[in-house]
C-alpha cells in the first residue's frame, strides 16, 4: 500500500494546553482515513497541521512526501480543503466562487462538469446566499475538488445538515475516493465515520484511543449487545450491575449495558421486573462505533 501521510508523535500546545498530544498514523493511498472523537478532542487542530495551517509544537508530519510547513505552498497546489459554510461573499455566483478559486491554482479542473458532479449546475448562476445549508457544504466540496488534488480533507462537513442533505454529502465522499483520491474525513458523527470510513482513529482528549476498521474496531468490544433503557429510581443499579457478563454505565437516568448474549438481556429484564422496577424505553441494539468509543473510554460521545 502506498502511503501518502505519515504523522510521527505530533504534539500541538496553545499555553498549558496540550490538544494534540503526541499522535502517530499513516494514511494510504485511496481510503477514507476517519478522524472522529467529541468536540474539543483536537481533531481540527490535527488536520490543520496536515494541511500546514498551524504549525505543531513538536513532531514530524508528511503529506504527499512533503513538509506541511517548509512545502506549504507546493503542498497546497496538491490537496483539497473544505473551506467551512459561510466564508464565501454573499453576492459572488457559484460560478464566480468556483473560477475564483481555481485560479489560485497552477491547475484546476473544468466547472461545468465539476458543479454537476455535485448536483450544482442549476444553481451555477445563482448567488451564494439563494443556496440551502446543503448546497453551500456541495459547493465547498466543489472548491476542495477544482484543483484536482491527491487529497482531501473534509472537516465536519454534515454539521448542521438535515438526515437526507447528510446522506447525499455520504454519496459524494464516498465517489472522490471512488475516483482514486484520498479522503481524510473529521467528524464528531460516528455513524457517519462508521458508514463512510476505511479506517477510523478515534480522539480524545489529544490523543489516539483505538485506530482500525470500523468493523475490527466494533469487533474488539467485548459485549456483542447493547441494552437501553432509562429509570426512575436508581437502587436497582448495584443488582444490575452484579449479573455476570454485564456491562453497565449509567448517565442521569440513561442505562446502557453492553453484553455477549442474549442471556444477559433476559436476566436484566427478569430482575427488573421482579423489583417492579419503573424502566422505559427499552431497546437491544448491535454495537455501534459510539460504543467502541464508551467501552474504550468510559464516557458517551454525544456532550
Ligand atoms: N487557536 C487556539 N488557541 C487556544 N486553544 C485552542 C485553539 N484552537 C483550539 N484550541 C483548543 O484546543 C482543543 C482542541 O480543539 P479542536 O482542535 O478545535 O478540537 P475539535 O476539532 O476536536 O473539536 C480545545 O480545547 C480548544 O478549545
Ligand atoms: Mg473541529
């Protein structure tokens, strides 16, 4: 596998504050490489050290065989960054961002085709501020691609978007890589990270807590199961938690329990009921990349 990003034990300071705390991985050629974790765990300030916008306190970063910081200006004639919704000028046309843009660049890709790989081209003439939430994060798909690059990367690109206008931003990752491209994608959505990444390291706090496939990665966890369900009354946890094979982490009033086998969810269900205990919404799901993320560090993803 050819490798096109190699981070060796980065670390990024602001004061005391260490939001990057020495962070290794490679990326390669043609995967949707996840950066997933909550906010705050450093991930944007990681990327921005890839694409040499910030500039680490320590540590080594090669993109493309080039030094993000030293090669920046060769560097970004070769990647594609989202830029975040809103930074456009109101009054300039999608096809007016789009040229803009692609003439910052040695090299750039032809519009027309480009605004209808992302379903813009009706809306080619019309003005930044007529188009919808997701049309203006299509539209920063469309500036990350117009210089053909390697590599791209997407920062929180879903957020604020609506399930459906999501899905479609799903589709349209998942064909840059299908065109040969390589994704880095950050995102505080497991789901999404779960749907559209090839290998996923999952942040916290600065560092790397688990990096695999989702699949490996949601293998690893112990319990084949996850129980919801929330109570009224609390007594009863200590009991839950004494039936053997069972996992539970309590929120507010929120119970999750992972286990293997649907043993356990019986048992928890015939103790519940014979406290005439007051539980609700109780549902048995598989485990999703969120409960990789609870069982490796022992808090929700979601704040
Ligand atoms: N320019 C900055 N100056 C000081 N602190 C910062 C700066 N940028 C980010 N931080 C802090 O670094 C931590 C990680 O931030 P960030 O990389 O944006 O995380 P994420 O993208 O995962 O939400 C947070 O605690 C944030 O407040
Ligand atoms: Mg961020």
């Amino acid at each position: 596998m050819e490798t096109v990003i190699v981070v060796e034990d980065i670390i990024k300071r602001y004061g005391d504050l260490a939001a990057v705390d020495g962070v290794s991985f490679k990326v390669y050629k043609n995967e949707i490489f996840g950066i997933v974790g909550p906010n705050g765990a450093g991930k944007t300030t990681l990327v921005e050290c890839m694409e040499g916008l910030r500039i680490p306190s320590g540590g080594f970063i090669r993109v493309l065989d080039l030094d993000p910081k030293a090669d920046g200006y060769k560097l970004r004639q070769l990647i594609g960054i989202q830029l975040q919704e809103g930074l456009f000028p109101d009054r300039l046309k999608v096809n007016e961002v789009l040229d803009l843009f692609a003439g910052l660049y040695s090299r750039s890709v032809a519009i027309r085709p480009l605004l209808e790989k992302v379903g813009l081209l009706d809306k080619a003439d019309g003005y930044f501020d007529s188009l919808s939430g997701g049309q203006k994060q299509r539209l920063s798909i469309a500036v990350a691609l117009v210089s053909d690059p390697q590599v791209v990367f997407f920062d929180e690109l879903t957020t604020g978007l609506d399930p459906q206008a999501r899905r479609a931003m799903w589709g349209m990752v998942s064909s840059i890589r299908d065109a040969g491209k390589t994704v880095i994608l950050v995102t505080h959505f497991m789901e999404e990270a779960e749907r559209l990444c090839d290998r996923v390291a999952i942040i916290d706090r600065g560092r790397i807590v688990a990096l695999d496939t989702p699949a490996n990665l949601i293998s690893r966890i112990d319990g084949g199961l996850r129980i919801n369900f929330w109570l009224d009354d609390l007594s009863i946890v200590t009991e839950l938690e004494n039936i053997k094979g069972c996992k539970l982490t309590v929120s507010d009033q929120d119970i999750t329990i992972q286990c293997a086998d649907r043993r356990v969810v019986d048992e928890v269900k015939r103790v519940l009921e014979h406290n005439n205990c007051n539980f609700h919404d109780f549902t048995v799901s598989k485990p999703t990349l969120e409960d990789v993320f609870l069982s490796i560090t022992g808090k929700e993803m979601r704040e």
